[in-house]
C-alpha cells in the first residue's frame, strides 16, 4: 500500500518552558549558542510583554502545584496555540541574526534543510526584504568604528524583530486579570483568543514599514546614553515607546509588561514570588541571566559519565592526538567528586589556525574551510571531551604526569564549604602544586560525532565562535562565576554527593603565543556547556 | 498527491498546513516551546498517512473551513485551526464522525473544563449558538455514536450543567 509521509522530524534542539532557563542540546547541527539565542528569545518575550508575564505565571503555578498542574498546562498549552506564530517566528528570526553574527550563512543559506515548514512560515513573517532595510543599514553605517557596523546591524535588526513581536504579544488583560483568580479561569481565555497575538501580528506588519523601521531605529539610537549606563533602563524604554506606538498605528490595544502582576496574580494561589525590576538591575546582571542556559548532552555524554575512562586510557587516547595534529592542544579540566569517584572532565581545544592546517591535511571540503575562514582567530575549537575517573585522592596531583604537561594553573579557587568534607579537603590538600597546563593535544576529528577507539570517548562539534564575552566576564570576576554557572545545583536532593572542586587549564600549550583572550575563550567554552551540571542532572535522574 | 497539497486545497494556508504537519508528527503536551528540527540523523518518528486515511483528513480540513466561516471571529490564529483540524482527524481515525463544532467545544472542555453551557457560548468558537444549542451538542456528545453504532461518551456532566470532556 503507498504511504504518504508528513514530515519526518524529531530532532528536538532547545526548548523553552515560561519561567525556567532556556535548555539546549549539545552536539547537535546547530552550534548551542543559535539554538540558546532562539530560546532566549521566547524568554524576551516571556518576560517582556504582558501575556508573557500571564504564561509565565501559568508555568509557575504548574510547577509549584502539582495539584494544578495539569490544568495549568492545558491553559497553557492553549495559549500557546494563540501566540505559536509570534513565538517562533520571533524566535527563529533572533535565531537566524545569531547564525549571521557568528558569520554561519551556510546555515542561514541553508535553512530550508532543517527548519521545519512551520519555523519557515513563521520565520517568514518577521523577515523584510533589503530594500526595507536600506535606512537600518545606513543607520548602521554611521558608526564611527566600521568593525562595529556588522554587529550593530544585527543588533538594529533584532530590536526591530524585538518592537514587532513585543507589540502582539502585550494585549490588555490587566484589568481581566484584576477581576479575581484568574490565571486558569475561562474568561482569560476567552479574552486571549479574543486578542490572540497571532491575529494581531497581521496589523502590526502591515505598519512596520521601513519608514517605522528607520524612525525606530533613530529613535534608539538617539536615546543611548553618551556616557555608558549602568543600566539598560534607557533602552528599555526606548523599545517600549516604539512598541506602543507600532500598536497604535496598527490601531489594537496595548499594554505594558508591568500591568501583570505576578506576585498578584500567584498569590491568589497561595503560590509567594518576589519580583526584581530587571530595567533597574546593573547590566553584567541582566547579562548573567541571558547567559544562563541548561544545556543537556545528548546519549555520548550520559555514557561517557557512567563510564568514565581509566586515566592509563586516558593517556593513550591523549598520545593519539598529538601524534594525529604534531602539535599539543589546550586543555580546560573540571575536576569533581561523584559519591566516591573522582572525576576528571578534560575538554582538549585547538585554535581555527591548528583546525585549518588539519582541515587541509586530511583533505575536508573546500565549503568546510571556507567556512573556518569566517571565524574569529581566538575563537576556540572544542575537539575532544575525555571523561577521566581518578582513584579518589590519589591520582589528581599526577594529572599532569599522566599527560605530560609541564605546568597547570588552577582557574578556580574550591569553595570554603568543601572543606567541611574532609575527603574533599584531602584532596585539594594533595593538589598542592598542581597547576594544570598544557595539555597539548590536538583533534582526531572535528566534526559529525565520530568516535575514537575508546569508546569513552565523546567527540564535540566545532564550536565556532563562543562567548568571547562571557569568557571575560568569567575571569575578570573569579572566582565567583564559576559558582554562578553551577546550574541547577539546588533542585537536586540534598543526598547527592556531588561537587565541583575546581578546574584547572594549561597554560600556553598551543604555542607560547596562544593569546590569552584564546584561553579565557577555552574557559568560559567549558563552563558554558556546563558538562559538569549535566552530571548533577544525570545523577538526580539515578535518584543518588 | 502529496499530504501537504491535499490538506492545501481545501484552502487551509501554508502555515496551518504546516502546523498540522508539526501536530500529527510530534509527540507533545504543546505547554513547551521546543525547537525541531528536521530529521536527517535517520532517528525518529514518522506519521504515515496510508490511503484510507486521506479522505479523512480532506473531511477534517474541509469541515474546519466550512466551520471558520460561520463563525463570527475575525481570524483564528494558525494554531488553533490546526489543533481543531487534528482533532477532527483523530477522532475519525477513531470511527467518531465529529462535526466541526463538536471538536470545537471538546477543545475548549479540554483546555478549561469543566464549564458550563453559558461560559461555553462565551467563547469566540461558539458565540453564534445558544445556550440550549450548546446543552443540546453536548447531549449528543455524551452518547456519541460511532460509525458502527457503539455509542461512547466523549464529555461527562456533573449533574450541576458542569461539564468535561472525557479522554480527549
């Protein structure tokens, strides 16, 4: 019998649930950081808009009251329906922008090959054609540093994408909101689908001209501040300024973000929030809460976590690298204590001149090298992540013997309450000297999730680009931001014996002029993928 | 011809077209934002839809854009005609001829129900019925037959003009 096929897709990258942090998968097509971008962007409008702010306060009371749950998630579920187009297309705008700044434009070029039919539809909705963009460009231009005009091209396009997605999702509902319990009463819904964003989107397209584009885009840059705030206030409401008036053009209501109260609305449920001002807070905050992501690692992790390598094995696999690149490799360690084990998590990074020169040995396609073409010269490469078990307290000062390296340098200070568990404190003790450096490595393969002998061993995509920004914010402020990227420690049952000790990096192992903007790269690299809080997750799951 | 033109034909638009794609295809409780992509690592689901079932996604679009017009709303957003579509799908997968107004009224039971036959017409779904209309549809729900004469219930009252939908 013939057969007729629907889309054939289940390659689920990131999700986004109201309230939570945004969730990728590592080790997918798309580097984490496009697929963060995409779910941070929900998170913007979550956040950001009033009937955000009510999913928001549906996700919350699901989740805190399990006796609600389920009728919190249908109400959800069914607001959703309403806002899909608005979400996604916003989202995966943000997504593509992402794509252009990391100069990916295969996957832009591309995307018909793994966006689904419904993202493009969507996505459809939020993109203009050059010729409206002339002005945003020409504003653009303007910038004195022409380095800078790519990037505040991009950022000029999202705020656009931002004003019109913002101006259909913030629908009255305030005052409905007001009226009693209402987060899962039927006359919000009604008055939802009465309001749905996805039918107001119609007429805030049809005004988001290029003249609107362009006056906004002056309007935005005209209120930034000549001296650098210390926050994001004056940007803020500059976009909510534009976002009503791109509603009153397009003649639906609006109302701001603020007309949802969700300590209000939850309290009514007995459920107690407490709610920050995020206009007001200083801005290496807000950019501490965009940077927080759950990233999951797919089967190859989990598997390389219940087994981990033998460190003798270890060594082996390490001496194939270098013999594969003739060069060593640079090497960010996180070291922690499961239960009883002790845990190495090596992740081996190369720069894109030692990935190039491996590229034309073995001979990759040429759309592959030009592709590294377009990568920052400091951006690092994550080749290899090795899951090391270490006898507990013996082995950790021998690290650096086991793989010959001259020097390692602790990136992290353990924290005071380590010391309370005097196994933990044995341990530090005996590290002593142990700076960590050098790990010169190099890449067996860069691509496509192929494996090594050892079957431990987990091979990472190239990562392109990766937080330049977060990697400075992450060392000018250690020891502390370490700790902050620990995710999800506290939802896990306080029997887990887990703990980071520390990490240490090699120090110069690409060459003695690896930059070291290079390293902090690889450093923030590793905290960003948050390897080690996937272990925390896995663990929770065993119910240890 | 393909899903996508049939389902097209009927005068759905692309985009829904593509919803009820994602819909029949994806396993979700639609209370996440997720980001799919397609498959092409060879994992995965895939909904086949085998001849016989054709017509009964025609029947369900065809109903669904018949039903569009009658009522009063301006516009439905993408995913809510796709969820009423799918609906009407399933259940006639399920040899349960529903009518376009009947899924309807399971959509909103389902989402918020329990209601009663007042809060129902207040929807934008249902506001050109009355409410004995309303009580009338879901009388017929509660003993639904199916097209070989077993009769199911499909939503349930609490006596008090309560009522839910049942397994939907």
């Amino acid at each position: 019998m013939e057969s007729f096929y629907l889309q054939s897709a289940n390659e689920m990258l990131g999700l986004f649930r109201p309230g939570g942090a945004p969730q990728v998968r590592a080790g997918s097509r798309l580097p984490i950081q496009v697929v963060h971008v995409h779910e941070m962007a929900h998170r913007q409008l979550c956040d950001a808009t009033s009937l955000g702010r009510y999913m928001t306060g549906l996700a919350i009371l699901g989740g805190r009251k399990p006796a609600r749950e389920e009728r919190a998630n249908a109400v959800l579920a069914s607001t959703l329906q309403q806002c899909w187009t608005v979400h996604e297309g916003f989202a995966t705008y943000s997504q593509m922008l992402e794509c252009r700044r990391l100069a990916r434009h295969d996957l832009v070029e591309a995307k018909e090959e793994y966006l689904r039919d419904s993202y493009l539809s969507a996505l459809g909705r939020f993109e203009c054609d050059e010729a409206g963009l002339e002005d945003v460009v020409r504003e653009a231009a303007r910038l004195r540093d022409p380095q800078a005009v790519h990037g505040a091209l991009l950022l000029l396009l999202g705020y656009l994408g931002h004003i019109g997605a913002a101006a259909a999702m913030s629908i009255p509902i305030g005052a409905v909101l007001a009226e009693g319990p209402a987060l899962t009463e039927h006359r919000t819904r009604v008055h939802i689908q009465r309001n749905a964003p996805d039918v107001r989107l119609d007429s805030v397209l049809q005004h988001l001209t290029p003249q609107f584009r362009a006056a906004a885009i002056r309007r935005i840059v005209a209120a930034k501040p000549a001296v650098p705030s210390a926050t994001n206030r004056w940007l803020d409401d500059v976009l909510s300024d534009l976002v009503r008036d791109l509603c009153a053009r397009a003649e639906i209501s609006y109302e701001p973000a603020d007309a949802v109260s969700l300590p209000s609305l939850l309290g009514q449920e007995g459920i107690s929030v407490v709610e920050t001002d995020a206009r007001d807070l200083p801005i290496g905050t807000m950019r501490d809460y965009a940077d927080e992501v759950l990233i999951h690692c797919g089967d190859d992790f989990r598997e390389a976590i219940e087994n981990p390598v033998p460190l003798d094995r270890g060594r082996v696999v390490h001496e194939e690298l270098i013999r594969t690149f003739g060069h060593r490799p640079h090497v960010v360690c996180e070291i922690g204590s499961i239960g009883q084990e002790i845990m190495l998590f090596m992740h081996c990074f190369t720069s894109k001149a030692a990935l190039s020169s491996y590229y034309r040995k073995t001979g990759v396609p040429e759309a592959e090298l030009r592709r590294l073409e377009d990568i920052d010269e400091e951006s690092p490469a994550k080749v290899w992540l090795m899951v090391l078990s270490l006898d507990y307290g013996a082995s950790l000062p021998e690290v650096p013997r086991h793989f010959g390296h001259e020097r390692w340098t602790w990136v992290s200070d353990y924290q005071p309450e380590y010391t309370r568990n005097a196994r933990h404190f044995e341990i530090l003790g005996r590290a002593g000297e142990v700076c960590a450096v050098a790990l010169p490595t190099s890449l067996i393969k860069s691509r496509g999730g192929t494996r090594s002998r050892s079957s431990h061993v987990s091979t990472m995509p190239f990562s392109g680009t990766l937080f330049s920004n977060l990697g400075e914010r992450v060392l000018e402020r250690m020891p502390q931001d370490l700790c902050l990227h620990e995710f999800a420690t506290s939802d896990l049952p306080a029997r887990v014996p887990v703990v980071r000790l520390g990490m240490m990096r090699s120090d110069g192992s690409l060459s003695d002029a690896a930059p070291a903007s290079f390293q902090r790269n690889c450093v923030a690299a590793t905290i960003y993928q948050g390897f080690y809080s996937e272990a925390y997750r896995l663990l929770a799951q065993r119910g240890m | 011809m393909s899903v996508t033109r049939l389902l097209a034909n009927s005068g759905l638009s692309d985009q829904v077209v593509s919803l009820i794609d994602d819909a029949l295809s994806t396993q979700s409780d639609g209370a996440d934002m997720p980001l799919i992509l397609k498959n092409i690592a060879g994992r995965g689901t895939a909904t086949a839809l085998h001849n016989d079932d054709l017509p009964l996604l025609e029947a369900a679009a065809s109903l669904t854009v018949g039903y569009l017009g009658a009522t009063s709303i301006v516009a439905w957003a993408p995913a809510a005609i796709a969820g009423l579509v799918v609906l009407l799908y399933k259940y006639r997968k399920k040899r349960l001829e529903l009518s376009a107004m009947q899924a309807a009224l399971l959509i909103e039971l389902k989402s918020n129900g329990p209601l009663t036959a007042k809060e129902l017409v207040m929807s934008p779904a249902m506001e050109k019925l009355t409410e004995s209309e309303v009580t009338a549809e879901l009388q017929r729900l509660t003993r639904f037959a199916r097209y070989d004469g077993v009769r199911t219930s499909l939503v349930e009252s609490d006596g008090q003009d309560m009522w839910r939908a049942v397994d939907v």
